[in-house]
C-alpha cells in the first residue's frame, strides 16, 4: 500500500493590524531560500480576518495576539469551530506568559515571537499544518506549567524538544543509539549529507558540541 505525502505549499492568511509589518512577513515568506509556504491573503482586523478566512480557507493562519478590536482571540473564537481544519498560529511581540497561555486556550497551536527568522518562521507554519505544536522555546514553558494541574491533561509540548523539527528529532534517536551517519542515512532513506545538515542544526539548536553531549541531551529527554 502506497502512503500520499502532503507536497503541497502550506497556504497561509496572515493577520496583523500594522500592514508594515504584514508585508514584512510575506517579504520574508516569499524570500529566496524559503519554500513550503504559501501567502493567500492578509487581514488588519478582527472582521477582517474572519472574513479572510472563510473565503480562502487557509492551511494556517498567523494570527497577531492584540489587536485593537479584539485580537488573536477574538478571532479564533469566530472561526475555529466553524472552520476546524484551519490551524492557528500565533505571531506576537509579547512574550508574556497570560498572553501564550490565553490564546493556546483558545484554540492556537503554536506561539512564536516577532523576532523569529523568515526561514524558521516557515519551517514554524509547515509543522503546525503537520500537525505538531511549535513554540519559541521560552514560551513552551508557560504552556506546560498552565496545564500541569489540570487532571488527566497531557503536555501539549516538550519545550526543550520542540524546537527540534521531525526529521531532526528522527536523526538524534538514532545517533544517540550509536548508528553512524551512513546507517542513519540508509535507516531514513535520506542522504550522508542531509544526514550531516541535520547534526550541524541539532547541535546548534541545543547548544551541543559534540556528539558525546547531543547522545547525553537526548537521553536526559527520554529521546532514546
């Protein structure tokens, strides 16, 4: 039995109440060196948005927190049982705790910072239509200490390991197993290359050295 692979870019509705910033984002979406996304539209308000989506029906929706009519909230609360196939993602300035945890409650899958790069915002945007939660690591925290009390709830995120991308989860498992790249390569069906590019950004997302201490980070996260 074949299995389909989703190729296709992930379409994507940006709403923000500062149209500079808007197309600073596309600019950046639809940069060279960036692929898998698609920009569909944009919004500048709560009405806006609502509309927006219901006529494109995104994949993800980059949706700012605080907005002067109401903001990411407002418009999840519109939209989210309505459309539950569109996924949210929350792109702030704020870095404040309440405002993670109020806008994940309302039904956003992820929240990342402004100061995020273009190419791991898009990388952000392919892994929420995939179906992962993606935080700037900082602000995963927040989530699981909000949702550490309530019974029966599971973590919706690791915050150390999230911002690790699939593939490079992947790759880590089978490292700290003691597999050389070559038999990474051919367990992932994947390039000595690719393999080698997927080390270099594990280690420097987890601020790593070497592969004695990447083996030790992902034993410590229960990775093995």
């Amino acid at each position: 039995m074949s299995t389909t692979v989703d190729t296709d870019p992930a379409r994507v509705f940006i709403v923000d109440d500062h149209a500079l910033f808007r197309r600073g984002v596309r600019a950046e979406l639809e940069g060279p060196g960036v692929s898998g996304v698609s920009v569909v539209g944009e919004a500048g308000s709560v009405g806006e948005a609502v509309a927006g989506i219901g006529h494109y029906r995104p994949d993800v929706v980059l949706l700012d927190v605080h907005m002067p009519d109401g903001g990411g909230a407002a418009v999840l609360a519109r939209t989210r049982t309505e459309y539950p196939d569109v996924v949210f993602l929350a792109l702030s300035v704020s870095d404040a705790a309440e405002d993670v945890i109020s806008v994940i409650r309302a039904g956003a899958r992820g929240y990342v910072t402004k100061t995020i790069s273009g190419r791991d915002l898009a990388d952000a945007v392919v892994r929420v239509k995939a179906g992962d939660p993606v935080f700037s690591p900082r602000l995963a925290g927040f989530v699981l200490d909000a949702f550490a009390d309530r019974p029966g709830a599971a973590p919706p995120v690791d915050p150390e390991v999230d911002q690790l991308t699939r593939r490079e989860r992947d790759v880590l498992r089978l490292l700290a197993r003691g597999y050389a790249y070559k038999e990474i390569a051919a367990e992932l069906v994947i390039s000595i290359k690719t393999v080698e590019t997927h080390v270099s950004s594990v280690l420097r997302k987890t601020q790593s050295s070497n592969r004695h201490e990447l083996s030790r980070w992902a034993t410590d996260r229960r990775l093995v």
